[in-house]
C-alpha cells in the first residue's frame, strides 16, 4: 500500500491541533498507517512537524498564488485570501502554536515569505483607505493567522458552522468587534 504522504501530514495536523502531545503512534492511527510506516518517512516527532511546516509554508504559499492578492481592492483580495487558506486551517492552527517551530535562530524563512506578502496586502490596503492604518500590517498579520486558527479549532469543535468560516474571520477582522450605534 502507498502511502499518501500529504494526506498523512492533514491528518497528523488535524490530530495535532486538538492534542498537542499526540504521540507518534496516535498520529499513524489517525493517518491510517501502520507505525513503522509513519517512523519511514518521519523518524520522529521532530522530523513530522518539521514536514508538516514545509508542508503547511508550500500550501500558504500556494492559497497565495491563487487568491490572487495584486488582483482588485485589499479587502477583495484579503476575502480570496481567507477562502484560499480555508482547507488548510487546521494546519495553520498547529503551525502558529507550535512553539519548537519559532525556537532559536532557525525560524523557517518561508515564514518570512508569507509574512511579508499579508503584510503587504493590509499595506496596501491601508493606502487604499480601506483599512486603518492605527494598527500595523505586522498586528493585522498575525491577527489573521489567528482567527484562521481560531475558527479552524470552532469548526472542529462543533462550536460554529464550517460555512461560516469565511464570513466570520473577515467580518470580524475587517470590521472589528465593536458594535456600531449609528446604524
């Protein structure tokens, strides 16, 4: 039997959202592969989250490329963004609190790839008048990562419907939390 490799890396993601001390052999459970054939391709922890960041920067990168981010008005392209990283939240949930990951001096500079074209986007969309400028690109950035984060755990949780991913990262990031009295 072939294994999937990137199937087995969503769901070791999926796993390692909800339980971060997962072991190795609950991962190969929840992939559906036999224990010595998770420790072939991934020699240990370390090796499968080090895959599963090289993994989760490839399709960030990829859900980049396809929302088209220099394409129309910031918010538009920010609201393709959020569809586009969609299928992948899960992964961005363990990947932003993976702490082994941000340790020492060897931060992945695919992280830095990303960063520096979302940061980008909220630039420009700042230039634009469409979104404040009393918050930096680097916050609004992160915050992003977050609420992808957030709502991926919500949905898996049960706690919110998965249709409204979208709307609810970027009305709530676009639009802030406070309620507006005038309308």
């Amino acid at each position: 039997m072939v294994m999937d490799r990137d199937q087995v890396l969503r769901d070791a993601a999926a796993l390692l959202s909800r339980k971060s001390t997962a072991t190795m052999d609950e991962v190969a459970r929840a992939a559906g592969v036999g224990r010595a054939t998770l420790h072939r391709h991934f020699a240990g922890r370390d090796a499968l989250v080090r895959a599963l960041e090289e993994f989760g920067i490839r399709r960030f990168e990829t859900a980049f490329d396809n929302a088209r981010l220099d394409e129309g008005t910031a918010v538009e392209a920010l609201r393709r963004l959020v569809a586009q990283a969609e299928p992948d939240a899960e992964l961005l949930a363990f990947l932003v609190t993976e702490n082994q990951l941000f340790e020492g001096d060897g931060m992945h500079e695919g992280w830095t790839r990303l960063d520096a074209r979302v940061a980008a986007l909220f630039r420009r969309g700042q230039e634009e008048g469409d979104i404040r400028i009393d918050l930096s690109p680097t916050w609004l950035t992160e915050a992003l990562y977050g609420l992808i984060g957030a709502c991926a755990w919500a949905v898996m949780d049960g706690r919110v419907a998965a249709k409204d991913f979208q709307y609810m990262i970027t009305e709530l990031l676009l639009g802030g939390a406070r309620r507006n009295v005038e309308q």
